[in-house]
C-alpha cells in the first residue's frame, strides 16, 4: 500500500481528502493552504517542523475527528480540494494570475510530460520540512520546480535523498559553532518510495569503488512537477555505500564524487528506468555533469559513432547553469580519485584514460590537474549561463580558455537572471494586501509590469501597518529563538531576562542573513567598532540589526566571523541592538527577510546574483547592496520625483585591493546609515523625530521608495520569469545548435 493510501485510512472520511494535498508541496505555497494544516494542532506542526504528513500521524483521533465535525473547516477543505484539483489540470488557477497552462504548450510544444525537462541539482529547497538544501542554489531549484509546475512547464527534478540532510547550526558558550545532523523518518515524510507494477521498489544499479550499488528512488510531487531523489541506504548495499546520500556536502572527496556518480550516471538510469526520456537535460550547478556521460554512453550502445559525434548529439539537448564566480571553488577532484572510481566506465564511451581526464581539465599543459565538474559541464552542454548578467561577463572571461577560437564576448556562456518563487516568499499579510489593490481575479501575468504599476493605489498607512506588523513579529520570533538558545546554553538568569529588551518595533531594523563566509563580509557593519555603535546606539535615530547565517562546516575563518557577531551581540553598547538567530534556514528566511526594513548585502565582488534581497523586495522591505550581481540590475537610483528602490554600497566599479575595497565599503554604508536611511526613516508626517513619535507619523518618502521598490522589483526578480527565459532561450532548439567546444 502507498503512503498515501495508508494516511487515507487513518483519516476520518470527511478529512480524506487532506492527505492528498498533505503529499503534495502544492500546499505550501500559500499561507492559506497551510493554515489548513497548522490550525489542527498549532504546537504539534511546531514539533513536526511543519511536516503534515507527520502531523497527520502524530494527531490523535479524537482532535481529528473535531476538525472533521467542524463546517466551516469543511468548507475550507473542499474549497482547497477543488482548487487543487483544477490546479493539476490545467497549472495556474485563475485568481493567481500567471501564464496559463497552454502558455508553455504553445511555446515548447516537444516538451511534454513524456518528455519533460529533467533538471539536476545535488539539492532542492522546497520548504523547511523537507531538509535537502544549504542555501540558495537549493531554494534556486525549489523554486524552479514551483514556477515550472504553476507556467504548465513539465519539468522533473533529480536529486539526492539525505536522511540526515544539512547540518544544523548551534553555537556554544563562546560563540562557536557546533553542528549536528538530525536523523530524519523517511517514512514521515510527504514523499513516495516509487514501485513497479508488482509493488516492488524500483531499483537501479551502478558500480561505486568497483562495487555494484543499488539506488531507489522517491518521488515528491510539487504541484505538477515531480521531484525524484535517489537514495543508496538499502540493506542490500556495503554499509559504507549505504551512507553516500546519508549528508549534503558532507563527508570526504570519495563521498562526495561517489554522491555526483549517483545524482549523474544514477539520475539517468533512474529516469530511463521510469520511462521518462527527457527533451532537455538542465544540470543547475556542474554535480550532475557526469549524467550527459550516460545519457552519451546510451547513445553509443545503439550507434557506430565515435564519442565526439555521439557528445556533439549530447549537446543538442543540455543545458549549464553554471554558479560558482571564482574557477577554483568547489567540486575539483584529483585525477587518481577519478581513476579510482571511473577507471571501468570509461572504456564503455570508447575513450583512453586521457581522453577521459581531458573532459575535466581546463589546463591542456597539466594533464595531472583537478578535474572541474565545471569544466566537464561545459564541454558536454550545448548552452551554458550564469546567473546574473554581471556574473555571465564573469564566466566568459573565467572560461575563455575553455574557447580558444573564441573572443571573450563570443564564448558561449550567456546569462539568465535568477528569480524567487513570488507566492513562496510573499508574506501572507502582503500577498493580501496585492490581491486586494492589484485585483483578485486578475489574470494578468505576476510579470507584467502593469500589473504592478497599480501598487500606487495602496495606501501609505496600510502598507505601513502591514510592513509593521511583518516586523513586530520578527522581533518576537527573534526573541523566542534567543531566549530559547541561551537557555539551551544554561545562561545566567539575568541573561535570559535581558531577551526583553531584545530589539524595539519602532527602531529602524536591518537584516543580513547568508552563509558566512570571509568574502560575503559579514561583518563589515563593525569593521569600525566606535563608528558602529555611535549609529546603532545614536540617541534619536537608533538602528538594529538581525543577524542569521551558518559558516560551511570547514570553514574556520567563517565561524570566527560568527563568534564576533556574538560577542557583538553581548557589547553593553550594543546587546539590545544586536541579535543572531541561530540555525537559519527557509522558515527563519520567511520571516527575517519579510519583517526587515532594510536588507545588507555586501559581498567581495563578484558575486553570483543573490536572491534574498528580491525575496525582500517582494515583501516591501528596502535593499542596500553593493552593485553586483541581480542588483547591478534592478538598482534604481531615483531622481526627477521618482523615488530610488534602494541603496548602492560603494561604487560602481570594485577596485583590486581587498583592504582598500572594505575600507570604501564600509565608510559608505556608514555615510548611507548615517546620513541617508536613518534619516529618512525617522522623518514622520509632521513630526519630529523623537523616538515617542513613531507610532503615529508616516513616513511618506520612505513608503515611496518601497512602493518603488515592489514596482520595480516584483515583476522580473520573480522564478516565472526566469523559468519563461529558461524555457524560450536555452530548453528550445535554436534553428542552429550553438556549437560548445567541439570534442576532438
Ligand atoms: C534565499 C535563501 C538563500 C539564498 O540567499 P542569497 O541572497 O543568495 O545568499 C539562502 N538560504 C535560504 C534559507 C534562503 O531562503
């Protein structure tokens, strides 16, 4: 019996139908959906880590039985039903807006459910339950798979299934950070063990260290896109294969070459193995590069061509997104590593030890080097891009030897903005708020910029109130999460007593939350300590900051950053003004980056794109960035009675030294606090800007440049578009193949 049908006779008959939406990640997409949910038992969906499969089983009866007596639930309920139902037909519902589904029918016609979009990631970020992500390249392909599946794209994902997932951050006494990995209960999960047709798991079979290893495969449905992970913890496997997909990016380099082996060459053997045989293999980021090696290794079985003609074929129907901004990040492996664990595979594409080794090397004169994923991934897609324009122009000159016929404007490595999945990362408050003055029933594509033109039309004192009550929350849930932690930490009392005054409502609040890490500079904010507190801590025109982020597990220097930011948090200056929410992730990310005033971002440039700050902008919140990535795009500066939609840290142009770059950085975020955003927040209607007043004047310029900021932003920073760009530029047949690198 599946999962599904198990939960289905657990339920009560009038609430059935909860277990299919429970089993679909459809429901999390609005707040609405996801009450249905949460009102059951508030405090058990906090235990169940929002999971409503595991909440449906922890429930008892009795409670259940008192939601299905209860009409208005019902009402609910069938409500949602029957928007879900029309949902699966025919992708967007009316009232959302958004193209319909024939939209990318008409566009793409050769792409169909049969014969979908396969997109490989080695993780996915969908929602908090389900912990298969670290950071934004994960909630990148959550949300892809979100707007695929609501633009009638047919898309499968294709990834790893981690029982242990990432890792969660917890810091100690003196600030540093511990991690620990959290079993999770497969069995509990909104997910299905896929089977054949005699119930048996469906099970596909690749050499690992000269081992046969058997993969299984789960599906999660995520509205009309299908997510399959596969997963080597079977009892039939080595104990030590069984652990390859047990943590994402943990582990040692075998693992992780043994996990790109298993998402790769497993992906497509798992995706023939359902009979799915994709029109465009996407591979966002280079893990999965080794799959268009199988798809070419299939290819060659029924062809008397050699491997170039065969990667030529390859290369029609692959697609690269490539991430990383510096050519030496990440996922190289040493060659006898490679030889290691593909010394037998390389024969079935016809090629000597070399030949194989050269897909990955992008020194011709160092035939000993690393071999780069990346690399491979370029030579074997047929288009490639980065995420941002800026970063694009990055990638073409990183990977111009990669194209010696090439001039650097010519390689083939072209740019496509990353997007957020609007109703994902709208707040409720806020997406009532659209609905209400931007129509609810239009149909007029999120895109269109019209439809966003109508944001004037709100008025100031209720974005302001909406926006307010956004932050009050924050602060609260802030508070929570810090009592909770020093608790945890068995804090002084009047430690723990001091929470109350943790952050004020009525003090501007700036947020910075990533992964910390030297070059995202998380702490330039205090690289002049005096100068930092006289903002903060300034009698009249206070300003606070919310901090979130985990350092990569090896990374020493990011978790010093972290330690910093915590004695920070303790400086009598600046403890009621600086907080840190431990452990962030998608649940934390919802809320910080909706009740902010002002987002930070201030990487060493370059940088990819980023994608928080456009989650903040959605919700009316206020970036302040330095000109790169997605906001060297979208940066208005204002002017000529149009408002700016934010702030530029710095200049236009990054200088060489690293010393003097902080340096010029930091003194303009300052001079930006200091003289520009405090200002200008605390100038209210008529009033003066003492403290006491807050409560009543508006601030008219500042809800200006928010109402700028949602008009400007929400219409193109959001993943439609982006997947509409995907689908029109790189997953559509150009008349002419553009030629990669042609193997020889
Ligand atoms: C959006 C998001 C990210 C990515 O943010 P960047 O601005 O790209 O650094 C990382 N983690 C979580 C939990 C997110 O929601």
């Amino acid at each position: 019996m599946t999962s599904v049908l198990r939960l289905k006779a657990k339920l009560p008959t009038p609430l059935v139908a909860l277990a299919d939406l429970a089993y679909d990640y459809w429901w999390s997409w609005t707040e609405e959906r996801v009450s249905l949910f949460s009102i059951i038992d508030p405090i058990r969906w906090q235990a169940c880590g929002h999971n409503p499969v595991a909440l449906l089983e922890a429930v008892p009866l009795e409670r259940l039985w008192q939601v299905a007596e209860d009409p208005y639930y019902l009402n609910r309920l069938r409500h949602l039903t029957s928007q879900f139902e029309a949902y699966r037909r025919n992708g967007q519902a009316q009232n959302q807006g958004g193209h319909r589904a024939p939209w990318a029918n008409q566009v793409a016609p050769q792409i169909s459910p049969d014969r979908p979009v396969a997109y490989f990631c080695i993780e996915f970020g969908l929602h908090e339950s389900l912990p298969l992500y670290a950071g934004g390249l994960g909630v990148l392909a959550g949300d892809s798979l979100k707007s695929a599946s609501d633009l009638g794209v047919p898309m499968v994902g294709v990834g790893l299934l981690y029982r242990q997932g990432y890792f969660h951050q917890h810091l100690n006494r003196s600030g540093w950070q511990e991690e620990h990995y959290a079993h999770c209960e497969v069995n509990h999960l909104p997910m299905e063990l896929v089977r054949d047709e005699f119930g048996q798991p469906v099970t596909i079979k690749l050499d690992i260290r000269q081992r046969p290893v058997r993969v299984q495969v789960w599906r999660v449905q995520v509205g009309r896109s299908q997510l399959y992970l596969l997963d080597t913890d079977r009892s039939d496997n080595d104990p030590l294969d069984r652990r390859i997909t047990s943590q994402l990016y943990g582990g040692n380099p075998e693992t992780r070459l043994a996990q790109a082996l298993v998402l790769g060459i497993g992906g497509v053997r798992m995706l023939y193995a359902l009979d799915i045989e994709p029109m465009v293999y996407h591979l966002n980021g280079s893990h999965g590069a080794f799959g268009l090696l199988e798809v070419a290794q299939r290819d060659l079985r029924y062809s008397e061509a050699d491997f170039g003609a065969i990667a030529a074929q390859v290369r029609q129907s692959s697609v690269f997104t490539t991430h990383s901004p510096v050519s030496a990040a990440g996922n190289v492996f040493a060659a006898d590593l490679i030889e290691s664990f593909l010394g037998g595979y390389w024969p079935h594409l016809g090629l000597s030890r070399e030949d194989f080794l050269a897909l990955g090397n992008h020194r011709p004169d160092d035939p000993w080097g690393l071999f780069s994923m990346t690399v491979l991934a370029l030579r074997l897609s047929g288009k490639a891009n980065g995420v941002s324009s800026r970063h694009g122009e990055i990638c073409r000159e990183m990977w111009q030897a990669l194209y010696p016929d090439c001039e650097m404007h010519q390689v083939p490595i072209g740019a496509i903005t990353n997007g957020v999945h609007a109703a994902t990362w709208t707040a409720p408050l806020m997406g009532d708020l659209y609905r209400q003055y931007l129509g609810y029933d239009d149909p007029t594509p999120l895109t269109d910029p019209s439809r966003w033109a109508r944001i004037d039309a709100i008025p100031d004192d209720q974005l302001w109130q909406r926006h307010s009550l956004l932050k009050e929350r924050l602060i609260a849930y802030t508070r929570d999460r810090v009592r909770t932690a020093r608790h945890s930490r068995g804090e002084a009392a009047d430690e723990i007593a001091a929470v109350d005054h943790l952050l004020d409502p009525n003090v501007l609040t700036l947020g910075f939350g990533r992964r910390f890490s030297p070059y995202k500079r998380g702490e330039l904010l205090f690289s002049d300590l005096h100068r930092a507190i006289r903002i903060l801590a300034h009698p009249r025109r206070p300003i606070q900051i919310v901090f979130a982020g985990k350092a990569n597990p090896t990374d020493e220097e990011g978790k010093r950053i972290i330690q910093r930011l915590m004695e920070w948090c303790r400086h009598p200056a600046l403890r009621d003004r600086v907080a840190f929410i431990e452990d962030y992730d998608m649940a934390v990310a919802k809320l910080l980056l909706a009740g902010v005033d002002v987002w930070l971002n201030h990487p060493r440039r370059p940088e990819a794109s980023g994608t928080s700050g456009q989650k903040v902008a959605l919700n009316g919140g206020l970036n302040c960035a330095t000109l790169d990535g997605w906001w060297a795009e979208a940066y208005r500066a204002g002017g000529a009675g149009q408002a700016a939609n934010g702030w530029m840290i710095g200049k236009a142009n990054p200088v060489a030294d690293p010393d003097v770059q902080n340096q010029q950085d930091a003194d303009s975020l300052y001079d930006l606090l200091e003289h520009h955003i405090a200002p200008l927040y605390y100038q209210r209607d008529g009033q003066s800007s003492a403290l006491e007043g807050h409560r009543g004047g508006l601030p008219r310029q500042w809800i200006a440049m928010m109402k700028a900021s949602i008009h400007s932003c929400a219409p193109i920073y959001n993943s439609d578009r982006m997947v509409a760009e995907y689908l029109t530029q790189m997953y559509m047949p150009s008349p002419e193949p553009v030629v990669v690198n042609a193997f020889s």
